[in-house]
C-alpha cells in the first residue's frame, strides 16, 4: 500500500474528533495484512480516503487499490488491530462491511483540501 503525507495534511474541518464514532472497514492485503479503511475520511484531493495500517501508521488509500489488493477479513482476523485502534488513538468504531458510495461522495465533496 503506497502511503502519502496527505493523511496529516487533512484540514481542521476533517480532522479527527476523537471520542466520535467512525466509520471502519478492515481489509487483508494480498500479503496477509490487516489495515482499517475509513471510507468516509478523505485524504487527499483525489478522493483517496484515509487508512491505517500498523506497521505503516495512517495515510491514504485509492479505491483501485482496495477493490483490487484487499479483500474482506474475519473479526478473529481484525480484532487486535480494532483494540489498537480504539485503546491507542482513542477511536471509537463503528464497523461495516462496505462503503456508501453516497456517502462517500458527500464527504468528498464537503471536504476542502
């Protein structure tokens, strides 16, 4: 997964609130790999949203690359990840299974890189 800096660029209006829910998938890369995609945080102008990955830390993610490099995990598989998440950044998650596209697009379209 190629991580950028736009990730810590994200502005004031779409920086994290912690202690809000979020919206979490949890994704197995070709290689095995966990990562946790938030469908619904944008990350850069070209809509790639934001992603963690633990031994990468946060960046963004291309839909392309999750629709083609990942696919869907179990929760014995996630839960490590999910309590790192939660007891580290202080996330509070809300998990699914797939993204509103909808919902992405508002997002997108809120956002002001």
């Amino acid at each position: 997964m190629k991580l950028n800096n736009y990730a810590s660029q994200i502005s004031n209006s779409q920086t994290l609130k912690l202690n809000t829910m979020e919206k979490v998938i949890f994704r197995k890369e070709k290689n095995g790999s966990i990562i946790a995609v938030f469908p619904y945080i944008i990350s850069d102008p070209d809509g790639n949203v934001l992603c963690y990955a633990p031994y990468e830390g946060h960046g963004s993610i291309s839909w392309d690359y999750y629709i083609s490099n990942t696919k869907p995990c179990k929760e014995t598989e996630y839960k490590e990840l999910e309590e790192q998440l939660e007891d580290h950044y202080g996330y509070s998650l809300e998990i699914k299974q797939r993204r509103d596209y909808d919902a992405y697009i508002k997002a997108w379209k809120e956002t002001t890189l």
